[in-house]
C-alpha cells in the first residue's frame, strides 16, 4: 500500500512510498483511510521519528476490521483518528483509546482536523474554569489556536486572539473572539489562562500581562526563538503566576468523542483552511511552513 514516510535530509520531511500492510494487534482495528490531517510540529521535526517510518498522527476514516478482542468500533464505523502513530497511509492498525466515532451530519474530512490540535486545545482549557475569565490565544490563526478561541468562548471566557499579521485576522471573531490583536501591546487586559503556540519573546509579553494566579500553558514554539526574562521579570506579590508545559500523550477517545459532540451540535467547526489530494502534500507543507494556511490542512487520500 501506499503511505507517507519519513524522510531526512533535503527530500524531507515526507515522501510517498510502498510499505507493508498493517497487521492489527488484537487490541487494534484495522481503518481504510480517507483524510489526513497535517500537523505543523511533526513536519518541522521529523528528526524525531526514524527515517522511512509511516508518519502522520491525524486521520478519519471507515474501521474496515474491528478489533479482534471485541474492543472499539465494529466494522463500517466512521471514525476519527487522534494522536495515533503512523496515520497517514491508505489502511492504519489502530487502538481503540485513538478513535472517535464520527457522528452523522459530521464530515469525514472535517474530523481529520481534530486530533491533536484540538485535542491539545480542549485539554489545556479544562485546566481551570473559564467563565467569566480573560484567556488570551496566541497564534490563533493556526489549528490549535482555532479551536481554542471557540472552546474557550463556548465556555464562557473573554477570549482575546493574537495573530501574526491582520491578513490572519480573519474569521476569529465569528468564532468567538472578543478582540483580535496583532500586537500585546495594543491591550492592557491581564488574562487569567494563556495558551501559546509561538514562544521566543511573546511569552515574556504574555508573564507581564498575566493576571495574579494566572498560568501560560505552552503548547508550541512556532517562533523558533528563545524567551528570555529581563531581571526582575519573575518575582512578584500576590497569588502565584505559573508558566507550564503541555505534553499529554494519554488516549484520545474520549476528548475526540467530547468534540465531535459538539461538532454534530454546530457548536464547533473545523478550521479547514486547505484541503487537497495527498498527491499534493509538497505544496501543502510549503503553504504550511510558508504560513499561508489559516487553521488546518486535510488532504484526501485517494
């Protein structure tokens, strides 16, 4: 069959090639693939997983063989595949604890987008209670950042969105931000949660705009650049402000499941901002890193 693997060096990060079939544990479905979702960090850091490897943590697609055991889904489940290892080839061996079943009424392509981004987004704001708080997202023009602007709003926060540049501005506050931003500085609020996907200089703003008792979950480090606090930056009186880091690998169905709940509800969308065929994943990962895409990329397998 057919599948993306890793590749090092200048052919990089993927490529196609033809790998071994899959052969399920007895704990594990057996899923025919039809979308995969990209993810910007196991792109950018594909030196982590050998070369060669099947890679692609993100899916949706139909359970073509259940689990031997009798766990997870039956036969002809839609299913969206989260945080699962080697997702993206036509047919994937996969855990139960990695799938959610796509209720009817939600696109296929549009539960390939969940996994991870949002996942990780759903997870950090379930830290604390969110009504009524401040939460600032930052660089919610991307997938996670997507996600978390509409999951803090729907539970109750102000939700403040800063992006990179006012072209990625669009569409945020139709998903529930408050204000949107470019620039910290533009706001004196003090936020009780922020979820950073960017790092280097912006989570120094972010501590001098933390409220007392507030924590920055960092999720991400887009930038690629070093943070680094002038003297002094750190003490303080008052309720204790934190900065933690985020790094949940525990099973994903019962997250996916929340989730595409409230996307068969229409309280939740998709941030889709490409989709194609998979034959054009080297244009869609130059969009990616180029930072044209705003919210996700799905690419259909055909």
């Amino acid at each position: 069959m057919r599948a993306l693997v890793v590749a090092h060096g200048d052919a990089g990060p993927i490529r196609f090639a033809e790998v071994d079939e899959p052969v399920p544990s007895a704990g594990e479905a057996l899923v025919e693939i039809r979308h995969i979702g990209l993810n910007f960090g196991e792109l950018n850091y594909v030196h982590q997983w050998p070369a060669g490897a099947v890679h692609g943590h993100d899916a949706a697609g139909v359970v073509v063989r259940a689990a031997s055991d009798g766990s997870g889904p039956p036969e002809g489940t839609r299913v969206a595949v989260g945080m699962a290892p080697h997702a993206w080839a036509e047919r994937a061996a996969v855990s139960p604890a990695s799938l959610g079943t796509v209720p009817e009424g939600v696109d296929l392509a549009d539960a390939a987008a969940l996994g991870i981004a949002g996942v990780t987004a759903l997870r950090v704001l379930r830290k604390r209670s969110l009504l009524a708080r401040n939460v600032l997202v930052t660089g919610a023009s991307g997938g996670v950042g997507h996600f978390a602007v509409q999951l803090a709003a729907l539970a109750g926060a102000r939700v403040t969105a800063l992006v990179g540049s006012p072209d990625r501005a669009a569409g945020l506050r139709e998903l529930g931000a408050y204000e949107v931003l470019t620039d910290l500085a533009e706001t004196g609020n003090r936020f009780d949660l922020v979820l950073d996907t960017v790092g280097g200089p912006l989570v120094a703003q972010a501590w001098r705009s933390l409220a007392e008792g507030g924590t920055i979950h960092l999720v991400g480090y887009s930038s690629g650049q070093e943070t680094t606090f002038p003297p002094g930056t750190l003490f303080g009186f008052g309720e204790p402000r934190s900065i933690v880091t985020f790094g949940d690998m525990t099973p994903t169905s019962g997250d996916l499941t929340d989730l595409l709940g409230l996307m068969a509800a229409g309280r939740l969308s998709a941030p889709v901002g490409l989709r194609g065929d998979w034959q054009e994943v080297d244009d869609a990962v130059r969009a990616l890193f180029a930072r044209k895409v705003h919210g996700k990329v799905v690419l259909d397998v055909a």
